[in-house]
C-alpha cells in the first residue's frame, strides 16, 4: 500500500500527528465477539498498525526514513507491537538499524509480551539481533509468560550464531523457564530429522556451543527430564552422543519414571527410519539400566515392527525365558514381515542361549558402563567386537 502512494505520501503528511495514526484493517479471519454478557456475534477480526509499522514489516527502508524524518514515533504501539518488533520479525535488518538510529525501544514488549530479540527467530534475523545488542538490547530478558530468553529461544531454533551472539553479551547459559526448560533442554527437545537435516544441524551445532560455554547437561525441567531424556525421544543419535560423552546421567528418572533408554522405546516405531536401534545400542553399551524383564512381552509388543531394536534389547540379558506368550505378542503382518528374525527368536522358547552368548553377556558385566571404551580395545577381531558391543545380526542364537 504504502510502495504504491508513495507520491502522495511525500506530497502529504504535513502534520506529524498524521503519521502517527492508528490504522484499523479489516481481515479475513472470523472471530466470536461478545455485545453484552450472554450474546456473541460472529465479525470480522479487525487489526490495528501504523504507516511505520506497515513500512518496517515490509521492508520499505526509504518510506521509514521520510516517516521518521517527518515526525513518525518509532516506539508507537498499535495492534499490540511497535515497529522495531514488526522489523525484527520479518528480519529486515536497514529498517530495524534506522528505528535505533531514532530512538527505538529495543527492549520494549509487545501485548504478548515479547522483546524485538524475542522475534529473531530465523538465520535472517542475525543482523537484526546483533543491531538490537549494539544499541543496549536485554540479552536476559524474558517472555512475560513462558520466561523464555533470547538465549533460549535461538537454542530452541536450531540458530548457533544467534546463540554464540548472546552468549558473547553475557546471556544466563542455564536461565529456566517458567516450564524449568533450559536452553540445552530446548534445543534437544526441538531437534527433529524430518525437519531437514540443516535445521537439525543447527540444532546439534548449538548443543556443541551451549556444553562449549559450561551449561549444565543434566538439568531437568519441571517434569524431571533431562536433555538426554528428549534427544533419546526424539532419536537423536548424534545429540545422544554428544551428551553422553559431557556426562550425562543415563539413568535419569523423569516424573513418568521413565528413563532415557524408555523414551526411545517408546518411538521406535514411530520414527524407525532414523534408526532407534543405534541409540539403544548406545544407551546399553554406556551403562544404562535395562526394561525390568516382567516388562519385556510389553516392550516386545510396542516394538515389534523394529527387530533391530528387540534383538539388541532381548541381547542385553543374561537370560529371558521365552514363553508362548511372546507369540502370540506379535501381530501376524508383522510376523510374516520379518519371519526369519522371529522364528529364531521363538525358537529359544523354553531352552538356554548359546555358550557364546553367555561369554558375551558375562564381559559385558566385567565391562559394566564402559563397555563402549574398552570393548573396541580388545585384541580380536572386529566382528567380534561388533558382537560384544550387541551389533544387531538380523537373528538370534
């Protein structure tokens, strides 16, 4: 709108209260509205901005500056937000610098409570963030509701340098929300495969960053999880990993009582294209704490469509009797899917496993939590190894 009459803009606009009105849209959305009490009517949703919101959300750098020159206010508030949030959000960088040039708020909030370093949210708000920091930005502040920091709010984005800025101006490394939720946790949380593998980068790139400057690895939100706890949920091998070697608690307990090798069963299914099984693996070769064996036929039912999984978990044991019961666990498409790891994993019912097997379950205990390091040192061959480190095999012996 304001791109075209930008002519009668110039021409106009001589009394700087004009620059300042509040302008009201009508949108397409609608939205229940109470009249009185007890009668609701259905309108159009109706937004409130300002010629210099409109021009910092679009980008319009040259109608900024005449509007600003002209007498516009650069903190004026409408619909809720001020210029520099409408900047910010969008990412465009010249007009959020010219709003600071003129006395912007960079710590000012929005309705909902949210600072302009709130809202750069994406790798193309970097230089409006460093802007905001130049000119005196709150890198601590939080989110009126959640007390989300800027800190935890790039973590939670997968953004290392938005990170890597704060952290620089001082930023809280273990500040919690009000949810207990710290930037480590956050990122873990958010981390997803299927969101593409460069955001999922971003979000391992800021774990890296976030342990690098000393933020604490097993601190647990509110409901007692941990950051290991969400990178197992969401099978994140390399987040796993990464933790693990910063010394997380494996054997954490949330308020569900569950541990981090329990939330990656409880997926394995869901998300079995990213591999559960490496991250089991993993989780039983540093040490954790195995199901409960009375608790395997239920685990064996959650997870039968991912036999990886069940071979390297059924592995971990000395002995599990199998029983009939197990059979009839397992749905038939499923059977018929992966017969020949089923069949050899039903033909243990009621009989001892291998000499071979009990030889690695009895290095495995030598071993306990450090099965990872010191089984790769061993003199014997690789295979070998691959089995003491429970490699899955595609059967049982």
């Amino acid at each position: 709108m304001l791109r075209h009459h930008w002519r009668d803009i110039q021409d106009g606009f001589s009394d700087p209260a004009e620059l300042n009105k509040i302008l009201v849209f009508q949108s397409d959305e609608l939205r229940w509205t109470a009249q009185k009490r007890g009668l609701w009517s259905l309108e159009y949703k109706q937004e409130l901005t300002s010629p210099l919101c409109i021009a910092a959300a679009q980008g319009f750098t040259d109608c900024l500056l005449y509007l600003l020159e002209h007498g516009a206010h650069p903190n004026l508030s409408a619909g809720g937000k001020a210029s520099l949030h409408e900047a910010c959000s969008n990412g465009n960088t010249e007009c959020a610098e010219l709003l600071l040039e003129h006395g912007a708020n960079p710590n000012q909030l929005t309705e909902d409570g949210l600072a302009p370093l709130h809202l750069c949210r994406t790798p193309q708000s970097l230089r409006c963030a460093k802007a905001l920091v130049r000119h005196g930005a709150n890198v601590d502040l939080p989110t009126e509701e959640e007390e989300d920091t800027p800190l935890l709010i790039a973590a939670r984005h997968g953004l290392p340098h938005h990170a890597q800025l704060f952290l620089r101006y001082g930023a809280n490394i273990n500040h919690t929300s009000s949810s207990g939720e710290t930037a480590l946790g956050a990122a873990c949380l958010e981390a997803q495969q299927q969101l593409g593998e460069d955001q999922n980068e971003g979000h391992l790139q800021v774990c890296r960053l976030l342990l690098s400057y000393g933020a604490s690895v097993n601190l647990a939100d509110n409901e007692h999880r941990t950051p290991l706890h969400k990178a197992a949920r969401n099978v994140q091998i390399s987040l796993v990993q990464l933790l693990l070697d910063h010394g997380a608690d494996i054997n954490a307990i949330d308020y569900n009582g569950c541990s981090p090798l329990s939330n990656v069963l409880q997926n394995a299914i869901l998300r079995q294209e990213w591999q559960p099984d490496i991250v089991v693996q993993t989780l039983l070769n540093h040490g954790s704490i195995k199901v409960w064996p009375q608790a395997l036929l239920k685990v064996l039912a959650a997870c039968a469509a991912a036999p990886k999984t069940v071979e390297i978990l059924f592995n971990s044991y000395t002995l599990v009797p199998v029983t009939y019961k197990w059979v009839e666990a397992i749905p038939e498409d499923i059977f018929k899917l992966h017969r020949s790891f089923y069949d050899s994993l039903f033909a243990l019912e009621y009989k001892p496993r291998s000499l071979q097997h009990l030889c690695r379950s009895a290095l495995r205990k030598v071993f306990g939590k450090y099965c990872y390091l010191f089984i790769p040192r061993l003199p014997v061959p690789k295979m070998l190894q691959d089995y003491l480190l429970l490699k899955p095999e595609g059967y049982i012996n």
